[in-house]
C-alpha cells in the first residue's frame, strides 16, 4: 500500500498512463491493415514474357527481383503440394508472406470437381505452413476466349462444388475467393451471378478482380460499382489493374476505372481487402520498363489511391 497521500496519486498517475498506453496500443493493433500489399505473379509472367524470360524457371532470381519492389507479400499460381514446397524456401530467403494463392479448378463437370477439390484441399494443406489465409479460384470455362457458355445444369453443379471446396478450405482456416474473367460476363453475366447468389457467404467470398468486371461488361465502369453494391459485403480481396483507353496501362495509375471512388465506397462499406497488384502488360500496353520498374511505381501508387482504407 501507498505510505502517504502523494504516493497514491503517483500510484493512480502512473495506472492511468498505463492504461492509456495499453488502450493506445490496443487502438494501433486494431488499426493495422489486415494484409500486407501484395502482386499477383501473372503481372511478372507478361512482363517476364516480354523480356524473352520465364517467370518461375529460377526462383532464387525471380523472388530477387520481386524483393527489389519493396513488396514483401505474393499472390503465386499453384497446381500441386509440390509447387509449393518448391518456393518455399526462397519466400523465406527474401522475407515474402504468402497471405493469398490463386488456384486452378474444373467445378462445372462432376467427374472432374471432386478431382479439384481434393488437389486444392492438398495445396492448402501445404500453405497452412506459410499462414495463407485466402485461396483464390475462377472455375475453368468450357473454353478460352470463346463464346461457348456453361449450361444451367453445369453451373447448378459448379456452385455446389465451389460451395463443397469453400468448406474444405474453412476448415483449414482458410477462405475461398470466386474470381471471374470476362467469360463468366457473357450471357447476361447468368455465371458470375448464380456463384454468388447460390453460394453462402460463409464459404464463398468475392475476389473482385476490377478491370475484368469492365472489359467483361464492354468496358462499362457502371457496371464496375452496381457489382460493388451488389457483393460489396462479400469482397475480401482486389486484383488491381488499371487500362487507358480500354488497354493495360504499364503501372497502376488513373484512367478508365475511378479507383479513387473504389477506395472511397470501400471505405464506406467498412472493408478493408487484401490489396493485390495486377498489372500485366498485353500486346498493345507501352513498353517504357521492366517488371521491378514498374512494380515500384505500382507500390507506391496504390498505397497513395487506397490511403482511405488504411487509416
């Protein structure tokens, strides 16, 4: 006990300025964003590709280069445990997390889905390793490029097994993430819709991949917010790419998409994404710098555009 008035009030000062600390500390964890800044590893594949390189051949000299952007957070493709394992170490070696992956699956066919589900469920078993905590998919399209659309019995099926994969993943602690192109916008979008209405948002969350929304919309930025209002709630990730004149531009900026306004109505919605870079180059982007240029310019843009969302 205190021996005197004056030492009780130092007491009571000094809790009170410890409580204060601990309730400021408390408010700064509570503040932190969620995800680290991250690129998505098809950017480094095209601007790789341009290069008369391969992304992946060498990952001690690939990771280096992606080190060398100030990222210390990655997207990678996988199709096996074994990819995995293989980068692995070189995450370690250049301090890179591994917060999201994206996934290929066929969910559409019931004799190849269950095939899907258990290859992923093997993939995420391997990336518990690494903390990963949301695996990405877009469900394959009957083809490529083409204008070829999945019957109501196929897509019946496929949100069923985007459904069964998601409670796979939820029970690894992980999140499932539908990601779309432009070929789930045809038909009156009846693909991109039907995942989302007939999912449950308890193991199917939104992957918003922004410009293929507006290319897959014929370039509508309308089409970029009514999808905003309409599964806002449900977007736990962005793939961020930005296009001038309806063309890739070579790093992130302004130009078609507002994204000045996404990060406002982000804001608006309570949500705070796991933010990944994707900004490819296609054949008619300009070809001024390499992938590390540009990547940089990209980090530095983005933390600028999406400032709202971080304080």
């Amino acid at each position: 006990m205190p021996s005197n008035r004056r030492d009780f009030i130092n007491l009571l000062a000094g809790a009170s300025a410890a409580t204060l600390l601990s309730s400021s500390a408390k408010r700064e964890k509570a503040g932190a964003y969620p995800f680290p800044i991250a690129a998505n590893n098809y950017n480094w594949y095209t601007f790789y590709n341009r290069q008369g390189k391969e992304w992946g051949k060498d990952w001690d000299a690939c990771l280096a280069d992606y080190a060398k952007t100030g990222l210390t957070a990655i997207e990678q493709s996988f199709n096996s445990p074994e990819e995995v394992k293989a980068i692995a170490p070189f995450l370690k070696k250049y301090g890179l997390s591994l917060p999201s992956v994206y996934v290929n699956s066929v969910l559409h066919k019931a004799d190849e889905a269950q095939k899907s589900i258990t290859t992923v469920s093997s993939i995420a078993d391997e990336l518990k390793k690494l903390g990963t905590k949301i695996v990405v998919t877009n469900p394959t399209p009957i083809s490529w490029g083409g204008d070829q659309v999945k019957s109501d019995e196929e897509l019946k099926t496929q949100a069923a097994n985007l459904e069964k994969m998601g409670a796979e993943l939820r029970k690894r602690g992980m999140t499932l993430a539908y990601h779309t192109h432009d070929m789930e916008m045809k038909a009156g979008a009846r693909e991109f819709h039907h995942m989302l209405l007939n999912t449950s948002a308890q193991n199917v969350a939104f992957c918003f991949d922004v410009h293929w929304i507006y290319r897959g919309s014929q370039n509508s930025h309308l089409a970029v917010f009514d999808v905003m209002k309409l599964y806002g709630k449900r977007i736990v990730e962005l793939h961020i790419r930005q296009s001038v004149n309806g063309v890739w531009s070579e790093t992130f900026g302004d130009g078609d998409i507002d994204y000045r306004r996404l990060a406002y109505e982000l804001k608006v919605l309570k949500l705070r994404p796991h933010l990944v870079i994707e900004q490819c180059v296609e054949a008619k982007s300009p070809n001024t710098m390499n992938g590390v240029e540009a990547h940089i310019k990209d980090l530095t843009m983005i933390k600028e555009v999406f400032k709202p969302l971080f304080s």
